[in-house]
C-alpha cells in the first residue's frame, strides 16, 4: 500500500503520533512499539553520533585516604 501524502499531512501525522507515543504510560506495549515502527518509516529519527567514553587518566595514587601514618 503506496499512501500519496503531502509534505503537511506527514508533519501533522509525524507531530500526532509522537504526541501518543510520548503521553502512553506503557511506552513498551506492542502498540507503542508499532506507532514508532510507523513514525520511523514516515519520518525516520535524526542520526545519534556516536559517542566515545572519556579518555582514562592514569596517574600515581595520590595518597590521600590510604596514606600510612608515621
């Protein structure tokens, strides 16, 4: 099934089915999980980039909560 809409019916579909999926409660019912299946071929979601962890610093032990007393 081919639907022939206009730029404006896909926004004002695309606005009306984000509006259901973001005031369900059960965001995780098969019905939600259709309606983001269908948004996402109406209008597919921007692209996340992908995120890189924060670069590990080594450095020496600073001695501060295990310091031996003398």
């Amino acid at each position: 099934m081919d639907l022939h809409l206009t730029d404006e019916q896909v926004e004002l579909l695309v606005a009306e089915l984000d509006r259901i999926i973001a005031d369900d409660r059960y965001f995780l019912s098969p019905r939600i999980q259709a309606l983001r299946g269908i948004r996402a071929l109406l209008k597919p979601y921007p692209a996340q980039p992908a995120t890189t962890p924060a670069p590990r610093i080594y450095a020496p032990p600073t001695g501060g909560r295990y310091h031996r007393r003398r």
